[in-house]
C-alpha cells in the first residue's frame, strides 16, 4: 500500500498514513505527501497505526520533512505507533522532536 494523505482539522491538519511498511522505498511518496503544503496547515500528523517495521531511512524521512518545513510555522506529531516501532522512536531518542501520541 502507498502513502495516503488527507486533511484534518477543517485543513490545518495534514494526516500521513505510511501504510504497513516504512522504508527507503517510500521515499519519494513520502515527500509528495508533504511537498506541496496549503499555506492554512499548521500541523502535520505521521500515523504509523498500520506501519508493522520501518528501518533507519524512515526515521532520516522524518527528519528531513522537518528541515524542509524549517521555514514554516509547523508542528509535528507521530501517532498511533505499534509498540515495535514506538520503541524504535524510543531509542531514536525522537520524541525530543516529535509529539508521539
């Protein structure tokens, strides 16, 4: 399954679905999925409730999503994480950047 997006929040909030696995293939999809942003988004959510593994590159997607919004006034929050991944975040040391939820 691709990424899928869609809109909270009467559109100010961006939710990111990255499906079951997130990896270096999901590169470019992911990116899109942020890419063209409306200027109402003030909050962008990653729902990794489906997501069962993901491995390094994901968390450099991440980071890098931020440092591409770095010009923005945005927050950040990555929601509904399996307890493999949550403890992959854990270690990553990523809730000093992110909202984990």
């Amino acid at each position: 399954m691709e990424i899928t997006s869609s809109f909270e929040n009467q559109g100010k909030t961006l939710v990111i679905d990255v499906g079951a696995k997130f990896d270096f293939s999901k590169v470019e999809a992911f990116r899109n999925a942020y890419s063209d942003l409306d200027s109402n988004v003030s909050h962008i959510s990653v729902d990794l409730s489906r997501t069962e593994y993901m491995d390094s590159s994901a968390l450099g997607m991440l980071l890098n999503m931020q440092k591409s919004l770095a010009g923005r006034e945005l927050s950040y929050s990555i929601e509904n994480a399996r307890p493999q991944v949550a403890k992959i975040l854990q270690i990553s040391r990523f809730d000093k950047k992110f909202d984990i939820k």
